[in-house]
C-alpha cells in the first residue's frame, strides 16, 4: 500500500511544484497562438516572439543604463524609506500622544496621489535624483510604518511585564523585546515597499527623465514602438520580482526563526 502510494505522492508533490510555471508557460503560448490566429497588429498586441525579438534588438549597453538609473532611485528611495519609518514607528509605539499626532498625518499623505504630486515635487527640488528619491520613499514608506508598529503592538504582554518587572531600561524593552517579535512584520513591509519602490521610481521617470525603464517604456510608447515598449514592461517586472525575492532571502539568511513554517 505504501509502495503504490509513494509515487502518487511524488506526482502529485512534482505537480504542486511546478504548476505555476507550468500555468506562465501555458498563458504565454496562448497568447501567441491567438496573436498569430488572429494576426493582432503588434501596435495593438505584440506577440511574445515579437517581444523578445524587440528586448534583444535594444543594444545591451542601453538596457543596463536604463537598468541602473531606475534601480539606483528605487533603491536609495527603499533605503530612505527605512531610515525613516522604523524610528517613526518606535516612536509612535512608545508615545500615544505621537501616534495620535502623526497618523492621521500619514494616512493623508498615503491617500494624496503621488502621480499628482510628482509634478509639485520635480519644481521644488529640480529634475536629478532628490525628487525621484523622494516620490519613490512616500510611495514606499507607509506600509512599513503600518507593519513595523503593528509588529511591535503585538508583542506578548507577559514579556513585557516581565522586562518591567526586571526593571529593564525602556530601549531594552524596545530593542531586545519589541523588534524581534516585529521582525516579520517588519519583513511584510519590507517586501510590499521593495515593489513600491520600483512603482514610485518609474512614477518619477514618467514625470521627469532622460533615462530609465520607466522613461524607455514611454519614449517606446510614445513611438508607437508596442513591442519594444511591452519588453522593457517585462524587463521591469523580472527586476521587481527579483527585488522581492532578494528580500525574503535576506530573511532567511539573517532571521531564519523569523519563517512561517511549512505545512507538512
């Protein structure tokens, strides 16, 4: 009985593995087979043969300029993001009066389109990388301030009455009890902004920039360059997803503990 069940087992372990793929793979030919059946214009709907024969015609050497800018500004916009919220969100965990103050100030600022004050912040502070910075950290830094307190807010109670009780300093309590209890949440946070990020700096390329994927895709569109501007979509969201896997391998490099646990 068990010999006959193994393989099932193992199929159905192989299947659950590779269905996603198998479902990417699936959508893609389908795709092209309608493109094809239908013969859809590729100034409406590129084929993916016409998207991939138009991502290798674009020299290399332009892809990582492109590559570089927009990575350059949604990283230093997530870094920006960090160094903002998680002091943020300490301090409003440990003020009320703070947390009574600060987030209706922070749900208006998440709630105000960045797309329309993208336009405001490139007069401000000029066309270079601080504006992109900045429109990329608003768009990026509230889910980590919502995850991050959340996070700490959650922490047992008896461990906390414990640190009080030991007569622990306030920022052993913070340090030593609250944040790794919020690790992750704050991880959760990490992984939606990490993506953000790369919307935020392709929100700034589309307002001001002389370069980027985000301004590549534009000037394709612009050209009415369909395929072209359909491959640096793509190219766009390899780098987003690898961004976020990046992510949750940082995790499990530094805070393995830190995992969901895998259902056996």
């Amino acid at each position: 009985m068990n010999q006959t069940s193994q393989p099932k087992r193992w199929l159905a372990q192989q299947a659950n593995r590779f269905a996603p793929v198998l479902f990417f793979i699936g959508l893609v030919l389908l795709w092209e087979l309608v493109c094809r059946i239908a013969k859809v214009p590729n100034y409406i709907l590129p084929s993916p043969s016409a998207i991939i024969a138009a991502f290798f015609n674009v020299d290399f050497s332009r892809w990582m300029i492109h590559l570089w800018a927009t990575l350059r500004v949604a990283l230093m916009g997530f870094v920006l993001s960090i160094l903002i919220a998680i002091p943020l969100s300490i301090g409003m965990m440990r003020s009320q009066l703070m947390n009574r103050i600060l987030y209706p100030a922070l749900i208006v600022i998440q709630s105000t389109p960045v797309v329309a004050v993208a336009p405001l912040i490139i007069v401000l502070l000029g066309t270079e990388d601080p504006s992109r910075v900045l429109i990329t950290c608003l768009i990026t830094f509230f889910p980590l301030v919502v995850s991050t307190t959340t996070g700490m807010l959650e922490t047992p109670p008896e461990m906390i009455e414990l640190s009080q009780s030991l007569r622990a300093p306030r920022y052993r309590e913070t340090w030593q009890i609250r944040i790794p209890y919020a690790i992750p949440h704050i991880f959760s946070g990490l992984r939606v902004s990490i993506t953000l990020a790369i919307i935020g700096a392709v929100v700034a390329e589309f307002v001001a920039a002389e370069e980027g994927l985000g301004y590549f895709i534009q000037f394709s569109t612009s050209f009415f360059k369909i395929p072209q501007a359909f491959a640096g979509l793509i190219f766009l969201s390899i780098i987003s997803l690898l961004l976020f896997k990046s992510v949750q391998w940082i995790q499990a490099w530094l805070f393995p503990w830190s995992l969901p646990k895998k259902r056996t």
